[in-house]
C-alpha cells in the first residue's frame, strides 16, 4: 500500500483516463501528484523524460499517456501508431526502473487480444493468433508494454501491474470527427445531425467553433459547413456511421476505469496476478471491464433516443467494421476485488450532458 504522502507521477493526466486517475487519487486523499502537459514534458524525449525524473524521483507512476485513436487514425497513421507508443512506454518504464519507483501501474487496451480470440477474451489468449489489421501496430507496442513490465517483475524483482481495459468513454473524451473512439464520435455526429434537423444554427455554430472541423468553424457560410459536416456523414436527415452496426462491443464508464486503476495500483502486487504454482509465468495482466456487451447499432439507438434525433440512422458498408467482437473476461479482476457499477444507458446520459455543458461553459467564455 502506498502512503498518502508518496509522489505519484501520473504521465498522461490531461487525459480521458489520467484525468480520472488524478482524481480519484485525490478523493482517496493523495494529494503528492505530479503531471506535466504534452508541453511542459515531451514523453518521446529520452533526454527530458530523464531530466524529469531525476528532479521529481516519483515513488509510484501511472503511465496513461498514449498515441491513441480510432479505425480511421489507427489505418492512416500506422507509424505514428506503433513507434510513438514503443517510445512513450521505453523513455517511463525505462526511467521508472532507474530511478527505484516502486509501484508502477501501465495502462493498455484490449485490442491487444487475436481478432478472432475465444469469447470472452482471457488474459490467456494474449498471442495465440493473428491480430485485427486495422489496429495490429497500436497492439503490438501495448503488448510490447505489458512485457515489458512482466519481464522486469521477472528478473528484477518490481512491481509493474498492467491493466487492459475495454472501449472506455467519459468525461474529457475526445469528440473529434475523425480520431476519436467510436462512442463520443456518435453522441457528437448525432447532435450536430439534429441541431441541422432543427435549424439550429446557433448551436452549430457553438459547436464547432469548440472544435473545429477540418479548419471550419462557426464563422464560416451555412453551405461550407454543410458540406464539411456531410464529408463525415452528418446531414439534416440522417447520420451515416461506419461499417454495418453488428460489431459487438463493451463499454466502460472512463471514471470507473480510473477507480478500478486505483484500486489495482494500492492494492495488488505482482504475486497476485498469475498462478504461483505455473513454471513459465505469463499473462500477468489484468483485464478491465463490465463483462457485458451490445452491438455497435444499439449503442447507436441509444444515443439517437437520448438525443431524441428525429432523422435516420444509416450504415456506410464499404467501410471496415473492424474487430466483430471484443468482450472481456474480467473474472481476475473480480477476484482482486472491483467490480463496475455505471450501466451503458447511464453512461451514454451522462456523457452528453457533459458534453453540452461544455459548449454552453467555453461559448460563455468566450
């Protein structure tokens, strides 16, 4: 157990996870944290990550920073994908093994399993077939990582916890029209649908002048908008999302990812994440999720029902669907202790009204 007064290092806590870590550790009464924006600290610098953790000397490190995205990004921008992640997760862990941390928390995605994995996914199946293509170099360094934590455990003797969570979504997501992940990317494209529905313009216009797409924001001429906003499927009378609406997928309250980190972080060890009676040790992670799942278009449907959208839902097919299902096992999470509470149509509620309370605070501000 960690004491309240030891420094955690939190990389990645302007994130959609960090975010939630930062403040769960805070209501826990932890109140030693350390993080540094993408500006203050660059995680791809060798030579600065370094610098930081000789003046820091952190006792314990969550690493929640990521290149992350989603089909589009992760098909577009396999480079990035692959040695941005290798070189994030070598410049911490690396500097955390240096430096004597003694608790380090990593934090992976359950892309990482084979396409077509056993379902539910155990964290046993992790290398026993090929990966899904779309997101295969994203994977591979996430993999790469958990190894690593393994592996120093193994022959040093730390104590590195990787934990692997589903589709998560939540407070401080990322709404962008391209690469975001596929929930907030719905409830966004599905107001903008209605706000054109409805003729309102004003809300457009609050929108994305908030975030701006592609370069167009509120100042441009309603055609420039429309045309921008139909290039991602977004018209007055219907929403057009990717692929065909039958992947099953599983969703995880991003706060409640945050409170099942913490949990993992001040109360599990090594020892406890694999059989000590197996020879080879492996598979040491910890899957995070709800164990339940819904398809793609339900997820859909719900959003269109609490945005009360009146247009139609339709499905683009030449696109990919990516991986048909992803579900979690989290039987080993249930036996260390957590358990979710937060059900996807709360969730999904929750979420937008996050969201429009968020246009409403930054159109004020300005």
């Amino acid at each position: 157990m960690l004491e309240k007064n030891a420094k955690i290092f939190i990389a990645g806590h302007h994130g959609l996870v960090g975010s939630a870590i930062w403040n769960n550790l805070l209501q826990r009464e932890y109140t030693n944290l350390v993080g540094r924006s993408h500006k203050e600290l660059d995680l791809l610098d060798g030579v600065a990550v370094k610098s930081f953790f000789d003046e820091e000397k952190p006792d314990a490190v969550v690493l929640a920073a990521a290149h992350v995205g989603g089909i589009m990004a992760n098909l577009q921008y396999r480079a990035d994908f692959i040695y941005q992640n290798l070189q994030i997760q070598q410049n911490v862990i690396g500097e955390s093994f240096r430096h004597g941390v003694k608790k380090l928390l990593f934090l992976g995605s359950t892309c990482i399993y084979p396409r077509e994995a056993l379902q539910p996914m155990k964290e046993e199946v992790l290398l026993t077939s090929p990966l899904e293509y779309t997101n295969e170099p994203y994977a591979i360094a996430k993999i790469a990582g958990l190894k690593m934590c393994e592996s120093f455990n193994l022959q040093y003797g730390t104590n590195y916890i990787a934990v692997m969570p589903t589709n998560l979504y939540g407070p401080n997501d990322n709404f962008h029209l391209e690469n975001s992940h596929v929930l907030p990317a719905m409830i966004r494209k599905i107001y903008l649908a209605k706000c054109l529905n409805e003729g309102n313009w004003d809300a457009v216009r609050k929108d994305i002048d908030l975030r701006p797409v592609e370069g167009v924001d509120g100042s441009y001429t309603n055609e420039e908008i429309v045309a921008k906003l139909a290039k991602f499927g977004i018209t007055q009378e219907a929403v057009t999302l990717w692929g065909t609406g039958t992947p099953l997928r599983e969703f995880l309250w991003s706060e409640e990812m945050a409170d099942a980190s913490v949990h993992v972080l001040l109360n599990v060890n090594f020892k406890d994440t694999y059989n000590l009676e197996t020879k080879e040790i492996r598979n040491c992670h910890i899957n995070v999720g709800t164990g339940k799942e819904l398809s793609i278009k339900e997820v859909a449907e719900k959003i269109m029902a609490e945005i009360e959208f009146k247009g139609e839902l339709r499905w683009d097919t030449s696109k990919p669907d990516g991986t048909l299902r992803k579900l979690t096992d989290v039987t080993k999470l249930h036996n260390l202790g957590w358990h979710h509470k937060v059900e996807i149509d709360e969730g999904i509620h929750r979420l937008y009204q996050w969201y429009l309370k968020g246009i409403c605070i930054n159109h004020k501000t300005n």
